[in-house]
C-alpha cells in the first residue's frame, strides 16, 4: 500500500498547476537588459576590438573594462541601444553607437 503522503492531494495539484499559469517555477525569468549583469553573464571573457571608426578613441579596453571611468556608472544599454532582446540577432555591430546621445560632439582621438 502507497503511504498516504505520498500522493499529491487533488488541492496541492491544482495549486502547482496555478503556480505554473502565474509563470512561477517557470524555468525562463524575463531579464534586465539594463542590468551589466545580465550582459557579462554572456560578455564578460570577450575581448573587445578596436572602434572601426579610428578616429574615436577606444570605449572598452581590449579586456572589457572601460577606458574612461565615466563611462562605468552606465548601463551597456545607453550605449548599444539595438540589443532589445536576449537572444540577440546575429549580424550586431557592437561599434554601432552614437556618441552624441551623451556628448555634444563625437569624441575623437587627440
Ligand atoms: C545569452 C548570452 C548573451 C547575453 C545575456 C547577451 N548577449 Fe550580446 N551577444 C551574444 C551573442 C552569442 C552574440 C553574437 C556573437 C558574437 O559575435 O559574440 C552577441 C553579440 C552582441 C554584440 C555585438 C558585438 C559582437 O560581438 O558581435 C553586442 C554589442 C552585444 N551582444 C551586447 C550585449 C548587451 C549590451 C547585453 C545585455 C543587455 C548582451 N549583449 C547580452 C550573447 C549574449
Ligand atoms: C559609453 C558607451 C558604451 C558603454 C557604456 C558600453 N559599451 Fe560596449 N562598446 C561601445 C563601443 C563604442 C564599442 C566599439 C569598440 C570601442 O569603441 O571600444 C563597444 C564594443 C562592445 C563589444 C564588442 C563588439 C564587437 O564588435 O565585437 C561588446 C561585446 C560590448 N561592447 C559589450 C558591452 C557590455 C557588456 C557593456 C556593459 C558592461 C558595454 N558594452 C557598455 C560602447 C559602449
Ligand atoms: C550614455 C552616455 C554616454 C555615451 C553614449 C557616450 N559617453 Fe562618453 N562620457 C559620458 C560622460 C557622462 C562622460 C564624462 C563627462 C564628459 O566628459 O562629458 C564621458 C566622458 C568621455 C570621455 C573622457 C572625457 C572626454 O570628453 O575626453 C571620452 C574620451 C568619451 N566619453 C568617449 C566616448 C565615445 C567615443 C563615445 C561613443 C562611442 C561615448 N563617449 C559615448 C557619457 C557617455
């Protein structure tokens, strides 16, 4: 004979089902794209190039880190503005950023 607690009452069953339809114990959590976190989870041992336009000076250092100190407080989305979705589509161009949402001029290399 089954032990009686052992088996799921028809109450705890309706409940996990309900749990499930509210999303919890779901195994896929919505992320914060305008956490760094979520980003370096994916990012973080990347080495970055340099800028195709060489007339701007470097944001990221080629390990990741930011070449100017100013730019650490922000999240990697006020720059790349195109990643809206994770997974991303292919074909991305992390170089793609417009300086000028920030600055009154494109920054260029001295
Ligand atoms: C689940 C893993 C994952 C997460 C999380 C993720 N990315 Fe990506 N990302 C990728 C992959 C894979 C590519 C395309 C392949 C590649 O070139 O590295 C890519 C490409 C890119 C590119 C284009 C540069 C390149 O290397 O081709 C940028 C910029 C970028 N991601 C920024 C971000 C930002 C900003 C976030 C956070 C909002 C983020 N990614 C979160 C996996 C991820
Ligand atoms: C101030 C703007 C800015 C911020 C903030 C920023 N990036 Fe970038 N990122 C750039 C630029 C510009 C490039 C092109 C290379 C360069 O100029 O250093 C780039 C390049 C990259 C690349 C490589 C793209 C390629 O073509 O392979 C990745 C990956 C990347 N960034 C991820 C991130 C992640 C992750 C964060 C947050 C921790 C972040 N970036 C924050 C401006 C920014
Ligand atoms: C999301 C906002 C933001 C974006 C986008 C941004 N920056 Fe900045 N950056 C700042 C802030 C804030 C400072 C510090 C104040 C200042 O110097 O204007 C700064 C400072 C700098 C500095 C050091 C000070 C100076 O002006 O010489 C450089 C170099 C620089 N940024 C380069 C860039 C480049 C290149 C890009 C585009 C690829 C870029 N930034 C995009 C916010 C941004």
């Amino acid at each position: 004979m089954i032990p009686s607690k052992k088996r799921l009452s028809p109450v705890s069953i309706g409940l996990f089902i309900s749990l499930l339809a509210l999303g919890i114990g779901a195994p896929v959590v919505a992320e914060d794209l305008s956490d760094n976190e979520t980003c370096l989870e994916c990012h973080a041992d990347q080495a970055r190039p340099e800028p195709e336009n060489t007339d701007r000076p470097r944001v990221h250092n080629e390990d990741g880190s930011f070449a100017v100190e100013d730019h650490e407080m922000w999240s990697c989305i006020d720059c790349h503005e195109m990643i809206t979705e994770i997974p991303h589509p292919e074909g991305i161009n992390g170089s793609d950023v417009n300086c000028e949402n920030c600055h009154d001029t494109t920054p260029t290399v001295d």
